[in-house]
C-alpha cells in the first residue's frame, strides 16, 4: 500500500513551519492529514491553524500496518 501525505504544502506554511499562513486559512478540506475536518475532533490543533493533527484521527492505536 503506497502511503501519501495528505497535508499543508510548504508554501502554506509560515516560517515557523509550524502555523499556516493567513491568506490559506482555513488549509483547504484536501489538504487536511488524516482525512477531511469532518474525521478529527473539535479540539484538534488542525482547527487552529496549526499544522499538525493532535487528535483521535492521527492515533495509531488502530493501525494495521
């Protein structure tokens, strides 16, 4: 299974690599990791503008790889 990163691009970024920039905001549904806004939760960090996901959608605990 070929895996692919599904997230904000560098240019989407700003230059803490860390927040996206204002002008993307909201980081389009497509470019979300770990699925579309509707799979992670209200408390994700996605949500506010950071870049990575801090919720159940990126947990591992279910993983079959």
């Amino acid at each position: 299974m070929e895996v692919h990163w599904h997230g904000p691009r560098v240019e989407d970024l700003e230059l803490d690599g860390a927040t996206v920039r204002a002008e993307v905001r909201p980081l389009p549904p497509e470019r979300w990791p770990y699925g579309l806004p509707e799979a992670h939760e209200d408390i994700c960090d996605l949500f506010t503008w950071g870049r990575f996901c801090d919720c159940a959608a990126s947990a591992a605990d279910e993983d079959e790889r």
